[in-house]
C-alpha cells in the first residue's frame, strides 16, 4: 500500500483520498466534521474537478474531511445533498 504524504494549508493538514482522480486543493472547500463518513464523490455529479481529503482542522486540532472543487457550483450541490452516515 502506498503512504499518503499530507498537504499543510494555513488551515488544514489534509490527507489525500486515494480515490480520488485530482490529487488537487481547489479554492473552493467545505469542512465536514465527520471524520468517518464515507463519502462517494462520483455520486454527486458534479459540473468541475474535485478532491476529498481526510483532515485536521489546525485551529481547533477537529477531525474531519474536506472536499475541495474547482467550481463554486459544486459547492452548493455538495452542501444540499450531502448528509452524513
């Protein structure tokens, strides 16, 4: 199995899914705090590139996931169908 190297941002160290096509941080981001739900990208149709990564929140150290995407429409089309498990 591969190692996953970790991205530092100025508000995350991310973790790359290794599903993901786009190994990318796109500008536009949403933090979930649910750091095991499984979310399936591929299910949400989106218009743009995007990336999901494992994540630690660096102000507050919360666990969670952040999925990145090229689009800002993407982001409301992750924002109204994503519910967590």
């Amino acid at each position: 199995m591969a190692t996953a190297k970790s991205i530092d941002t100025t508000e995350y160290k991310l973790f790359p899914s290794p599903r993901n096509v786009h190994r990318i941080v796109f500008e536009h981001q949403v933090f979930v705090p649910y750091p095991y739900a499984l979310i399936v990208m591929d299910e949400f149709y989106f218009k743009g590139r995007y990336s999901l990564f494992s994540a630690c929140r660096l102000s507050d150290g919360k666990m969670g996931q952040v999925a990145t995407f090229e689009l800002p429409s993407d982001v409301e089309i992750f924002n109204k169908k994503f519910t967590p498990d």
